[in-house]
C-alpha cells in the first residue's frame, strides 16, 4: 500500500497533475483537414508530437519519397450475414463524414488511400455474432494507407473486433458512425510485430441517443500512435472509451484521445492503463475533452493509471479538461503512475505463491476492468494469454 | 511435531533517516500445541518481528537464527517459507484490486499443498471455513481486501489460516479494530485451528482483552526490541493492572 499511487520523479515527466492543463489554445481550434499539403511538417517540437519519437515514424510525416506506398494491408473481414462489406473508391461520398485528420500523418494517409472498406448493418439490425476485421500488415520494410468506416444504420446493434497484426509501416483512419440509438461495441488490437509502425485515428461520430463502447488494446510494434476522436452529431450519445497497453523494452505506444462535446446531455467515460516494462519502453497517454458551451448536462470522467514493472520505463499521462459551460452533471479526471507495490507482491507470495504468479495475478488485476469489459469471451481469453507471455518476458 | 526456533534475532529497518535496529537480541522457541502470547506496548518491535519472521523485505536481519525444525528459514523466500508451514496473520492486510478472493484463496492453497484442490471439494471447504468466519458468500468474488472494513480484513486473515493450516501461525494483531462480537468469532476459529491442527501460535498483541478467549500457554513480555520477561497467565493479569510502565519507564495501558 506504500507506492502503488506514489509518483516516481525520475521515470514520471508529469503523470499526477491535479489541475487540468490549460492548452495555449482551445483544444476545438486545433487545426484539422482531409489534405496533406494543408498540414505544415511537423519537427517533434509541436504540442501534439513532442511525445513521439519523431526519427522512427520513418518518414511519414514528412512526405516526399518516405511517404509513397510500397505494399498494402490484407484486410480481412470474417462477419454474420447481417453485415455488408463494400469496397469503395476515394470518391464515395460517405467517406470522411465521422470527421476530418487532425495531423499531418493521418492527412497523409486520408490523401493516400486508393480504396476504402465500409463495413454497415442496417436499421434495426442486431449481429448474431461479433464481426472481426482482420488487418494483417504490409510486411517488413513496406508501407501501405488505409481507410476503413464502419457504419450503423438507426437502432441497429453490432459487436466488432479490429485485429491488427504482421509487420511494416501502416497509416490509417478508421470512421465509426452510428445512428440514432444504434449501439457499437468494437475492440481495436494492435499486435503488431515488433518492427511494426502504426499510426492511426479513429473517428467515433455518435448519433442520437447512441451508444458505443471502444476498446483499444496495444500489445505490438515498435511505434503505436492511436488517437481516438469522439464526436456527437446530436444529443443523447454515450461513449466509453478503454485502453489497455504493455510496452516492453524499446516500445513506444502513444494514445491521444478527444472527446468533443458540442451537443447537450452527452456522456464520456475514459479508462486507459497502461503497463510497461524493459529498457526505453514508453507509452504516452493524453486525454482532452472539451465541453462546448452547448453541451449541459455533460457527463464526463477519465482515468489512466500506469504500472510501471521495470525502472527504466517511462510513462507520459496528461489529462485536459476544458468547460465552457457550468450546467454540466459532471467533469473529472485522474491520472496515476506508480512503481510495482512490493507490498502486494509480499503478501501475495507471504500465502505461498510464488513470485512469478504473484506478479502475474497482480498485473491481471490491474488489467481486470479492461479487460473484463471486453465482452468477445474467445478474444479476452487471447489477451489474458498474451499479457500473461508479456509478463514472462521479465527478466526475473 | 513442529518447532519454531529463534535466536538471538536482530533486524533493523532503514528509513529515510538511517538505519535503525528494532530487534535486539529475541530469543524465543515454539512448538506445536503452544500458544505464546507476544504482548508489548507500541513501538517495542512487536510488528517488525512478525514481518521478519515472514520475510517482509523492509527488514533487514543483521544476525541471529529462526529456524523452523532445524531449516534455515533466513535463506528462505517469502513464498517458501510460506510453504513451509510458517504463516503470517497481518495487522494491515494488502489490498490487490482485480484480484478475486476465491482466486487468491485457491492459489495460495495450491501454492502450500504443492497441488490444485479438487475443485467440489475446495469450494464446500471455502464455504463452510467461511461460514464459521460469518464472512458473506458474496466476500468471495470481490478484490482481496478492497474496500473491507478492518474487521473484515481480520476475518479474512483468519480465513486463510484456516484454510492454509501451517506449522506456525504468527497472529500480528489480530485482535484491533475488532468489535466484541467479531472478536469472539474470530478467537473461536483461532480456538479451533489449534484444537485441529497440530499447529504452534504466536499471538502478537498490545492488550490483553483477546486473552480471554484465547489462553495462552506462555505469556512474553516485549520491550524494546527483546522479551523482557516470560511468564504464565499470570503475567497477563498483572499487565492488565499495571500496564508496561514496568519495561518502559511511563504509563502505558494493556486493558482497555
């Protein structure tokens, strides 16, 4: 009980802030285009990339030779009858509805896609199992775009896992839309080799009265760079946003989440820990939300907790909390990062168990209101397995 | 037939403002059968020797022996002397959030047993342990700990002594925080791991009041990082009207 909320100067650059962080300016002007061009390039000392290690993006936000396509993603999709999966070329005119890049890598893969995949299930449409859409990457030394949107017709109800896996450098966006009372359930898993650069954003546009509840679990790759954005179209939405990562030695996994709220009576509910271990393994975490003066009686809450198992790992956790209106229900945030409590471990291995499962136990603790949220019982049984291996890699 | 041997233990704990010896020189033997209550006032080293006994890494054993049947229990890890039969009843038991008491209980006992329960058996053992504890079925699927209430906790400890059965049970306070009612529970279920089991208690307290539902065989006075002074029962009644002023130089009550 003595370090678990402690934080540790040396390895926390600002992971315990009491008060929310005041952006030089209102996080909803932050610039945000569907082209490139239009995005200056960006040298690592911008507010939105100063956490990234900017020379292992390779290139992708720089443009030039670095950024033309060399291979393509084999995106697979294994869905119920009820879902229909179109291929579409950049001028389908649903594309790009959820929202527009905000930064210079996803501009470069919204400009640089060919072709998009739309995955909808119509009105009133409940799947009669999870779809999973398998991304498998473009291989070692290759690049590829990609842009994919999944849509919900009104009231229509769906569960979907988004599997990313292989290796290479991949850029994407991804759209979420829902419709009026439609409910979404998707997991996101990135388990990537261990060359693999992923930068991507996704796009959660809620409408009325929708509910959509969206995981992100980030096991894989050198360099991770997610950054959910949630929107509400209209009032009534209720978005839950969870994250699990492990980052072990040389691992850089980044998630920078928005939540705009600019419709009244809108819910937000942030959850994202994080675990990391090895030398240089670093996960930054950002969590804005804006409450727009139209959006009373907003509800909203986020939390990121890290675990830090080794010394030498680095965890970045920055909370903003912007109100422009008094009449909201709600608005907090928390964010913690602490060292491995020994304190657990004695007591745990004080009963007999041995120091390796105690370890385990406790780390699958941490994870456990993660992980037992994700409601795709053979995928939570696959993550349990690979934290599990994740914490075997320990040099104990 | 198990003992429990210490010899001339010295342990010292290192804080921010430098190394300090807490245990000076404790010699102490238990074996199966006997109860010996360890009573001091605060401060006198009592905790640190439970937690060194245990193997809490903070404390550091500068010299001295604890054997257990003639094995060297200082060479040992936290979980291997555990499994060794040694058990540590906390003052301030650890919350693990995430962590399920049934899977923590079950883990533990197949740690200690050397093999899984077979599982029918294992949960009708949980319940009935649990059920003489007065602790909620429903105490079985919440966090290790979170969010109990001190009393709770206790139980809980008693619980898993209970359900581990060692050698040589080390019951680090058990009896603060406890109401009348819950204290009569808990000594019950400590009454009857020692008539079941061939086991050896040391019951670490400040006050003598857990004495009257658990009889001692001896009775130690600690004081300053050492017993003091060994007696019987009548030991026990004489600090409760005298308090430690004896071994500490000031007023410092044993009765409520």
């Amino acid at each position: 009980m003595t370090v678990a909320e402690n934080t540790t100067e040396n390895n926390v650059r600002s992971a315990l802030r009491e008060g929310a962080v005041v952006p030089p300016s209102s996080r909803g002007e932050r610039f945000t285009g569907y082209d490139v061009e239009a995005f200056e390039v960006p040298t690592g000392r911008e507010e939105i990339w100063r956490f990234t290690p900017m020379k292992r993006l390779r290139g992708l936000h720089q443009g030039g030779d670095a950024v033309v396509p060399t291979g393509k993603v084999t995106l697979s999709v294994d869905a119920p009858p009820e879902v229909t999966v179109e291929t579409v070329g950049r001028e389908d005119e649903r594309l790009g509805q959820a929202g527009a890049p905000g930064d210079r890598v996803a501009a470069q893969a919204y400009s640089s896609f060919t072709e998009a995949t739309i995955v909808s299930v119509g009105a009133e449409t409940t799947l009669s199992r999870p779809a999973v859409i398998t991304v498998t990457g473009p291989g070692k030394d290759l690049l590829a775009y990609g842009h994919l949107q999944i849509r919900l017709a009104p009231y229509a109800q769906a569960s979907l896992v988004l599997d990313h896996r292989g290796s290479g450098t991949y850029a994407d966006n991804v759209e979420f839309i829902t419709g009026e009372g439609a409910r979404l359930t998707v997991v996101s898993v990135q388990d990537w080799d261990d060359d693999a650069v992923h930068v991507s954003e996704h796009h959660l546009q809620l409408g009325k009265d929708s509910t959509v509840k969206h995981t992100v679990v980030t096991l894989g790759g050198d360099l991770v760079r997610l950054s959910p954005t949630a929107r509400f179209a209209a009032p009534g939405g209720d978005v839950e946003l969870l994250g699990l990562y492990f980052a072990d030695a040389g691992q850089h996994q980044e998630h920078r989440l928005f939540v705009d709220h600019a419709q009244p009576h809108c819910k937000s509910h942030v959850t994202y820990k994080g675990a990391l271990q090895g030398e240089g393994a670093h996960s930054v975490w950002i969590g804005d939300v804006l409450i727009r003066s139209a959006a009373e009686g907003t509800d909203t809450y986020e939390l990121n907790r890290n675990l830090l198992l080794t010394d030498s790992a680095r965890a970045d956790s920055v909370p903003n909390l912007e109100i422009e209106t008094g009449e909201i229900e709600g608005a907090g945030h928390a964010s913690a990062t602490g060292r491995f409590d020994d304190e657990q471990l004695f007591y745990l291995q004080s009963r007999g168990i041995d120091e390796a499962t105690a370890r385990r136990l406790v780390v699958r603790g941490f994870f456990f209101e993660i992980l037992n949220r994700i409601d795709v019982p053979e995928l939570r049984q696959r993550l349990e397995a690979e934290i599990d291996e994740e914490l075997q890699a320990i040099g104990h | 037939m198990a003992t429990l041997e210490i010899k001339d233990l010295h342990a010292s704990v290192t804080t921010d403002e430098g190394t300090k010896e807490i245990l000076k020189g404790v010699n102490l033997t238990v074996r199966s059968g006997e109860v010996h209550a360890i009573m001091g006032p605060n401060g006198s080293g009592k905790s640190t020797l439970s937690y060194a006994i245990a193997g809490h890494p903070k404390y550091e054993v500068t010299s001295g022996e604890v054997l257990l049947d003639g094995e060297n229990v200082l060479e040992m890890s936290v979980d291997e002397r555990a499994r060794a039969g040694l058990f540590l009843a906390m003052q301030y038991p650890v919350e693990v959030p995430g962590v399920s008491m049934s899977n923590f209980l079950r883990s533990a006992a197949t740690a200690v047993r050397g093999e899984a329960p077979k599982l029918r058996e294992w949960v009708k053992e949980v319940r009935e342990e649990m059920a003489k504890l007065d602790i909620p079925s429903e105490f079985a699927e919440r966090s290790v700990n979170e969010g109990f209430s001190g009393g709770e906790k206790k139980r809980h400890e008693i619980l898993q002594l209970a359900l581990l059965k060692p050698k040589i049970a080390v019951l680090d306070e058990t009896d603060s925080g406890l109401d009348v009612d819950a204290l009569r529970v808990v000594s019950r279920a400590v009454n009857e791991f020692t008539a079941g089991n061939d086991a050896g208690v040391m019951l670490i307290t400040h006050y003598t009041r857990i004495l009257k539902h658990i009889k001692p065989d001896v009775v130690h006075v600690f004081a300053d990082g050492r017993i003091a002074e060994s007696g019987g029962t009548e030991l026990a009644d004489e600090l409760e009207e005298h308090g430690y002023v004896k071994y500490v130089g000031k007023a410092e009550a044993a009765a409520l």
